[in-house]
C-alpha cells in the first residue's frame, strides 16, 4: 500500500510557527558550544510546543489520553554554523507535506540572522498499543495547514 501525499495547504510559503531557546550550560561541551545531539533535544521540544500551539494537542493529551504518538521516522539535519552558551536561538517549523499517516516537517534555527541549522523530518502518527501507524484525525490535518505565527519562548 502506498502513503500518497499531498502539499499542506497548496501554500509554497506557509507562515512558519516561530519559537525561541536560550543555550543553557547544559546543552553545551566542554567549550560553550552547543554538543549537537542537545539540538535533537531542542527540535524535539519544538515540535511538542507546535503540536501544543498549533495542533491543538499536547503531548501528554497524544500519549496519556489518547494513546497516540508522534515517533520521529527520518530526521535529517545540517549544522551551518555553532551556537554558544547564552545565546537565543531562533526556531522556525514549517510543515511541508501530510501523508496519510505521516508529515515532513522542516525545522530551521537562527541567532540574529546567523542560520545555525536545518533538520528535515518524517513523524508518524502511531496507536501505541501496538507501533503502529494510523491515518491522521482530519481535525489535525486541517491544523498543519493552518498559518500561524505565533510562538512560545522559553526563558
């Protein structure tokens, strides 16, 4: 069985949710640099606040009430430049394309108008009860295609 995709929306340029993360001590190494597997922790906690925001379900609604998750499948992710201790990271998702069961997303971070990374990623809507994969409630589909510019910061 093939998952068919669609675009989200038709849009090319969906406005992105935006969200702010200041480093803290203990994302970083030795140096003050960010070590990089601490940004898998900041893109994973991007995503729980768009799901939140955005989606209109909040990780513990998914998991605990629900008994759904939200899996990353594929992530894909370029580093442009470090980030350093105190610094205010800038994070960008764009939703790209929902498939019957999964979304691309996209995620971007910024310091100023320095991009420090890119991450692509495939999430996959799942019963846990089991593993596994579940067509997405059309009210969530109709939530990834919604533009939103309002964020969260994390201070």
């Amino acid at each position: 069985m093939t998952n068919t995709t669609t675009d989200v929306a038709g849009h090319a340029s969906a406005a992105p949710f935006i969200t702010r993360r200041k480093v803290r001590f203990g994302h970083c190494d030795p140096a003050g640099i960010v070590y990089y597997p601490r940004y898998f922790e900041m893109i994973n906690s991007v995503v729980e606040d768009w799901f939140a925001e955005v989606v209109g379900q909040d990780f513990n609604q998914l998991h605990v009430t629900l008994g759904t998750g939200v899996p990353t499948a594929a992530i894909d992710t370029r580093f442009h430049a470090p980030s350093r201790l105190g610094e205010w990271l800038e994070f960008r998702l764009t939703p790209l394309k929902t498939g019957r069961t999964s979304l691309s997303i996209r995620i971007t971070a910024h310091c100023d108008d320095e991009h420090r990374l890119t991450s692509d990623s495939t999430l996959v809507f799942v019963d846990l009860s089991n593993g596994t994969p579940v067509p997405w409630p059309d009210t969530m589909r109709q939530r990834f295609a919604m533009d939103r510019q309002q964020g969260s910061q994390d201070e």
